[in-house]
C-alpha cells in the first residue's frame, strides 16, 4: 500500500536550489543544503505560489540559531504576499513557548488561538493543516497536537503559502501536502519503503 502522502510543494535546499519558493528580504543563504535566515527583528519571507482550494498542510522543520529564540510563522491560503500575510490568509506563529493561530480577512488580523507549548521550542517540524470545506484549521509541533479551531468567515482559496522568519534560523525543508496530514511514525523514518 501506498504511504498515503500527496506532496503538492517542496523544497529542494540540499541542491542548492531555492525554487520553487521564492526569498523576500536579503536575510536568505543556502548554506551546506539548508536554508539560513541571518536577519533579527524583521520579517524575512519565503513564498510560493500554490492554488489552494483543497485541504492542505504546510510542514517546515525549523531550528533556532539564536539560543532559545524561535520566532517563525507559516501561511496559507493567502491571496497575495502584499504586507505580512496579504489581506487574507491563515497565520500559525510559533514563538519560543507560545503558539498563536490569527486569520487575516481584508487585511485585518483576528486572533484565533494563542496558547502555551508548555515548553521552550528551539528546533522542531510546524505543521499547519486547513480544510476550506470546514473551516477548520490544525497545528502541531512535532508529536504535540496544538488543537483544531474554527476560522470565523472561512478562507475558501489561496494563491500563495509562505514561511516568515522573524529571528535567524535554519530551515531544512518547506512542504505541502495534500489533505490534514498530522504527525505519523513516517515522518520519523523517511527511508522506510512503502510496501
């Protein structure tokens, strides 16, 4: 049987390649086949464009280069990369030992979820899962379940997801997948064959 896993979008850093994303701000190097952002303090995106109308999940495994200090967000369904997020779109920002999960509609920015990791985040895989049918959206931190929410007046359709990185990091890879694809045994032994 098939694993079960429809990879829509990834990236391909181990090549030296950046496509099929593209860098906003000049905080960006791939550097021994990851993707190194060097900025402080500012918003350093990586974007793609991707028709969304489907459910979705982003996975981007991420590890801090400034001692505790994880600051980096995933978007999806966004309609443009004008601004932060565009004027509409699905934000999960994950911030040392914070989550936050916001909609951005019409540019303006409602706060969904914002709630303790219990513990500080240096390094891990983010996971973003949203369904347009539903309206429902799901995040994870490795193994750690962040909850499912309701987005109010659900986003239909997107143009562009995006990785933002607020504070140095590394970046190993950025994915889409098909479906809400939670965290699996899989995602811990790549090299397993399917059978």
């Amino acid at each position: 049987f098939a694993q079960g896993r429809s990879l829509l979008l990834e990236s391909n850093f181990a090549s030296g390649r950046l496509a099929p994303w593209t860098a906003e701000g000049g905080g960006w190097a791939i550097n021994d086949g990851v993707l190194v952002c060097s900025t402080h303090g500012e918003r350093q995106a990586i974007t793609a464009k991707f028709d969304q109308k489907e459910p979705v999940t982003m996975e981007a495994k991420v590890e801090s280069t400034v001692g505790r200090f994880m600051n980096c967000e995933l978007v999806v369904f966004a309609d443009s990369s004008d601004g932060n997020y565009g004027q509409n779109s699905l934000v999960a920002r994950f911030f040392s030992n914070q989550f936050y999960l916001m909609v951005v509609q019409g540019g303006g920015q409602n706060n969904i979820a914002n709630r303790s990791t219990n513990n500080v985040v240096r390094e891990g895989v983010f996971r973003l899962a949203y369904d347009p049918g539903t309206g429902k959206a799901r995040a994870w931190i490795d193994n750690m379940d962040l909850g499912e929410y309701t987005v109010p007046n659900k986003i239909a359709q997107g143009k562009i997801v995006m990785f933002i990185a607020r504070h140095p990091c590394r970046v190993h890879y950025l994915r889409v997948v098909r479906g809400i694809v939670p965290p699996s045994s899989s995602d811990e032994k790549p090299d397993v064959a399917a059978h």
